[in-house]
C-alpha cells in the first residue's frame, strides 16, 4: 500500500502541475492573441470532450508500445498532460476577464510575452488555476483505465489498481478488513481535499465558465 500510495501521489502531483501549466499557456494565448488558427483551436479544444476516449484506445496503445513508453509512469504523466479540456475551458474564459492594460503597461517597460505571462497573468489568474488544479488533482487520483491499460508492474500500480489487485489476490478468501482499510486510504485524501476547498473550487470554476 505504500508502494501504491507514493506512485498516486507522484503521478497526480506531476500529472497536475504539467497539465494545468499546459493547460493555461494555450488558454492564455487564445485569449489574449489575434492569429488566423484562434476560432480552430478554440473549436478544438470543445470537440476534444465530446470525443469518447476509447475510440482512439487502440492506436494510443500501439504508440506507447512502439515508443517505448508501455510500463513507465512518464509515459502516464505524458497522456496526462494535455492542454485541451476543461482546464482549457474554464482558464479561457478566466483570461478573457483579465484586463489587458497591465500587459501593455509591461510591454512599455521592456517586458517580454513570456514575463508578462508568468509575473501578470499567472498571479492573476490563481484563484482559477487553483480550482482546475483540484478538480484535476481529484481526477487523477481517481484514474483507473490509464494506469490500467498502460503498466503492467505491481511495483507501478497506482493505488486504484492496487486495490484491484488486493482483490485479485483474495479472490477466494478475502481479508475484509484489509480491502476496506485500503479503500479509506484511497479516499480519505481526497474527501479532505475537497472538503476544505469546495467553497474555492465551486466559485471559480463557476465564474470561469461565466465570463467564456
């Protein structure tokens, strides 16, 4: 269990910081910059989630096998780090709020895109990008097929498969005290998390989707 315990956490906190990082590097330049691709990677962006994952398992599949990536977990924290989705979404709609004198205001003092992103807008943009990067967090956590269908070491299992696997290995005696205590391990983080910071997460996501 600390085996399982450790790779979730280490993928879920890798996993989140990348993609919400990635997530608001193309939320911010489709927000803020006029270029002839805009309306397609904004449409894009919609038609990703509505798009069922499975329809695309099998040839993501032969590109982990062939590139090597099969059983590692940079291989998950790759498939993990999209900038599309949600996060893309709600941080669009957020910087769409954000006044855009501050980053003329830097651009007049020598600042360059990549200063104005990270000193302006990033700080900004906190209370967004703290609420995507919980229900990211939570989503990650929580992931069962990715970790499933991608490793196949015990010593990489996640803890949804390693609860899967105390279950596989008690099949005909099972330990009932043991696969529920795994189950509040499993869960109980993510209750606290979301317990302390529902209030944040429930206003931000909500205010993000308004101004998009």
């Amino acid at each position: 269990m600390v085996t399982y315990f450790w790779n979730s956490i280490k993928l879920t906190v890798i996993g989140t910081a990348i993609s919400v990082l990635s997530a608001a590097m193309a939320s911010y330049i489709v927000a803020k910059y006029d270029f002839k691709l805009k309306r397609v990677i904004y449409i894009t962006a919609i038609s990703v989630m509505l798009i069922p994952a499975i329809g695309s398992i099998s040839a993501l599949y032969k590109f982990m096998n062939e590139t090597g990536l099969y059983n590692t977990h940079f291989g998950i924290i790759l498939l993990y780090s999209s900038g599309l989705g949600l996060n893309f979404i709600v941080l669009y709609g957020f910087f769409l709020g954000v006044s855009w004198s501050y980053a003329e205001a830097a651009f007049v003092d020598g600042a360059s895109d990549w200063q104005v992103f990270a000193k302006i807008m990033i700080p900004q943009a906190m209370p967004a990008l703290g609420a995507v990067s919980i229900i990211t967090g939570i989503g990650l956590w929580n992931d069962y097929f990715t970790p499933w269908m991608f490793l196949a070491d015990k010593d990489k299992f996640t803890l949804a498969l390693g609860l899967r696997q105390i279950v596989l290995e008690q099949a005909y005696a099972a330990d009932w005290p043991k696969m529920f205590a795994a189950m509040i391990v499993a869960t109980v983080p993510i209750l606290i998390v979301y317990s302390l910071f529902q209030k944040t997460l429930i206003e931000n996501t909500v205010a993000g989707g308004l101004k998009g």
